[in-house]
C-alpha cells in the first residue's frame, strides 16, 4: 500500500525538501520516518519547508551551471591507466575507482569518489566510458584507455 509523504530533506531517487512523494508504507515507516527525511503530510508543514525548498531550488539551479562546465571539461579529457598484463594477453588484476581518480587529481580534478559510477572493475585492454553523476540532471563520461604496462 502506497501513503503520500512530504520530503523534509533531499532522497536520492525521490526528490528534494518540500516534495510530495508516494512511496511503499513499509519504506516510510521503517526508513523515511525514522531517520528524520520525511513526515506525513499536512498543511502546516508544507509551509514551514516551502522557503527551504525555494532556497534549496536556486542551490540545485547554481550547482548545475557550475556541474555542466566540469562535464563539459571532462568530455575533453582522456585517462590512460596503465596495467601489467600476462604473456596471453590477460591483465593481471583490475582497474577500479580510486585509480580513476588518482588519474584525474594528476591532470588537476578533484571528484569525489562517490560520483564516479563503474559498475564493475575494468578487467580488459581497450578503452571504455565512465560515468561521472556530477548532478542530479548532469552526467559527464570520461574516456579510460587501459593499456599494456612497459
């Protein structure tokens, strides 16, 4: 059974301050509720969190511009990591996260570890893209090459 609750602070996957949301009753009562993020929904308090989400809004509307540029930059960039690899042709080991972002904080990024979204390590030779979640609307993709250590 789905209840209507009203978003007292930002759910990734639900929505920003100030949201009316319908979500599982179970999700709300034993998640949404407790920790503080949702309540149920009554006029009184879509008063009190309307200027908070009007505020949170013109945050979200800056951040954007400013996720759209680092997206932009990022299309522009390449990252080549490269990995020892067996006499078959096979890597030795993989290529995960924090060797994405050590590549980048070389060529002067700074992305925190949590927007980068590799769905698995990098087991093979070639290039692939990587998504990097910068904002809710703004996805950027980074161009890895793995290559054959010397």
């Amino acid at each position: 059974m789905a209840i209507e609750v009203l978003l007292m602070d930002q759910v990734e996957g639900l929505g920003i301050e100030g949201d009316v949301v319908k979500v599982a009753d179970g999700y709300a009562r034993n998640f949404l509720f407790p920790k503080g993020v949702a309540s149920e929904v009554t006029e009184g308090k879509k008063r009190q969190i309307e200027k908070k989400r009007l505020e949170r809004l013109a945050v979200l509307k800056k951040e954007q511009s400013a996720a759209e540029e680092l997206a932009k930059k990022i299309e522009g960039l390449e990252c080549t990591i490269s990995a020892k690899v067996g006499e078959n042709g096979k890597m030795f080991g993989s290529v995960t996260v924090p060797q994405i972002l050590e590549k980048l904080k070389e060529q002067g990024l700074e992305i925190d570890r949590s927007k980068i979204s590799l769905a698995a390590p990098l087991h093979e030779l070639g290039v692939f893209d990587v998504a990097i979640k910068l904002h809710p609307e703004v996805v950027g993709t980074l161009k890895v090459w793995i290559v054959e250590e010397k």
